[in-house]
C-alpha cells in the first residue's frame, strides 16, 4: 500500500511500511514542543506556548527510498483521556518527557510509561505475540538541574534498565545538548534509518511560495543516493476514523509479515 503526501503541488508516494509515528508525552512545561521544535528547525523559543495537540509531519528521501514520519507533539492535561489513548494505539516510538527540576513530572513518566504498556499489550493480544515498543524517556532542562535538580539519574535509569527497546538520556532543549543523540538512539532502537535523526541528513525547507513555483521542488528529482529530510508544510492532524484504519492496517501488516516469516523459516 502506497501512501500519498502533498508537499506543495508535488505529490511524494510514501510505501505504508516506510510510514511511522513518533508520539510525545510527559506533563505540561517539561520541554516537550522544544524537543520537537529542534528536531524539526534546530530552533529553541524561551517563551512557553501551551500546546493543545500539535501534529507535524517530516518526509525523508533516504538512499532513494522515501520515509515519512508523523510527531504528535501532545498537551500535559490530557483533558479527552480517549483521545490519548488512541495517540498511544497508533504510536510506533515514543518519546516521554520529564523536566529533571521537578519531581511531579517524573512520577507522570512512570505513569505513562505503564499506561502505554497496558495500551499496546491489548494491541498485543490481538496479534498474539509481544510488541517491540521503541520508547526513550527523557530527562529535560540538563542545563540547569545541577542548581534544583529533583531527579536522580541512578532512579530515573532504573525505569528502562533490562529493557532492550527503552533507553534514558538526559537532554536540554535550550543549550541542544544530547538532543541529536537521544533521536539517534530512539531511531536505533526502532530499527529505523538513522539518516532520520537531525544531525544525520540534509535539511530541505519548502516555502509555502515554492509549492506554487512553476517548477516545484520535487525530492524524487533529489538524483544523489544522500539523505534528505523536508518538514510537510501542510500536514494535518488524521482524523479519528483515520487513526483507527491506521491501526487496523498496521495490525494486518504485521500479522502478515509474521506469517511470511515463519513460512521463510519452515
Ligand atoms: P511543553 O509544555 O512540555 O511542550 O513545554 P515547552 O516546550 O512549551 O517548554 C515549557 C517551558 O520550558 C518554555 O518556557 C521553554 O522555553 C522552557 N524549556 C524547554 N526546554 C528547556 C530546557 O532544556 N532548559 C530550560 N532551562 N528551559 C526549557
Ligand atoms: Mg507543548
């Protein structure tokens, strides 16, 4: 199944298993749209705007092959408890925030991380088998922990430790310090290309007067076997229906892939 992006009036075809979720969580003010803000402009704003539900969206051609990762950048207070758990259902990667200066934030992590463990495991009684569940735990404001710090790292790593797919890292969004690395070590853990993390492929910015160019910039033109990224101008959060097919399919999917497997294996 082929998936189509709009990016100005060209059309990038993405195949459904290049396709994936990143969803972001953790109580409000830790510093999770600053993550997402340098993952996807290498920008940091000192000013806190509340986020409601942000959705972003960023295509990559990698080698030729074209991938396309989808950022829920979620609010703290969770208001539809509903809505929040289908963000986890069509989550492939998380990432869940805490700020290393406040205690609270930290205790709503070890609440997210079960939460997302008890959502997925429905999902993994459907496909009968365990779910790889890549999910970094994020320990944000490294820069100035030392002074209020209310987290330490030796407790902070026990919430990952024999858990090949979870890892810590200790960030901050402000000085973008380790932020590359946490995404490296996220996309590592997934099994995705690695050229996905920020530091690791060329940054491409289509304008919104470029999509009306007479010759829009198209990444299959990109002819070089490089790695290139390009933030979607125009991406929208899916609708709930959506949402719920993404699941669907993505569950037929790997029930398929599991049945190629074994019948690879016999
Ligand atoms: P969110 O509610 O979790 O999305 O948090 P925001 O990303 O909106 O950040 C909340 C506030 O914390 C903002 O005023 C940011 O400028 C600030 N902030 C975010 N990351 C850092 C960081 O690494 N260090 C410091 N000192 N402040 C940060
Ligand atoms: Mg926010």
């Amino acid at each position: 199944m082929m998936k189509t992006v709009s990016s100005g009036n060209c059309t990038l075809s993405v195949p459904a298993k290049n396709s994936y979720r990143m969803v972001v969580l953790g109580a409000s003010r830790v510093g999770k749209s600053s993550i997402v803000s340098r993952f996807l402009n290498g920008r940091f704003e000192d000013q806190y705007t509340p986020t409601i539900e942000d959705f972003h969206r960023k295509v990559y051609n990698i080698r030729g092959d074209m991938y396309q990762l989808d950022i829920l950048d979620t609010s703290g207070n969770h208001p539809f408890p509903a809505m929040r758990r289908l963000s986890i259902l069509t989550g492939d990667v998380f990432i869940l925030v805490f700020s290393l200066d406040n205690r609270e934030s930290f205790d709503e992590v070890k609440r997210l991380q079960k939460q997302i463990l008890e959502v997925k495991s429905c999902l993994k009684n459907k496909t009968k088998e365990a779910a790889e569940l890549p999910m970094v735990i994020c320990g944000n404001k490294n820069d100035h922990s030392e002074l209020c710090r209310q987290v330490p790292s030796t407790e902070a790593e026990l919430l990952v430790s024999g858990d090949e797919n979870c890892a810590y890292f200790e960030v901050s969004a402000k000085k973008n310090t380790n932020v590359d690395e946490m995404f490296y070590g996220l996309f590592s853990m997934a099994k995705l290309p690695h050229e996905m993390s920020p530091a690791l492929h060329r940054k491409i910015s289509v304008q919104y007067g470029d999509a009306f160019h007479p010759r829009p910039f198209c990444m299959r033109r990109v002819k070089d076997m490089g790695a290139y990224g390009m933030v979607s101008p125009f991406a929208r959060r899916p609708s709930v229906n959506s949402d719920l097919k993404y699941i669907k399919a993505k569950v037929l999917r790997e029930g398929q892939a599991r049945e190629r497997d074994k019948c690879t294996i016999q």
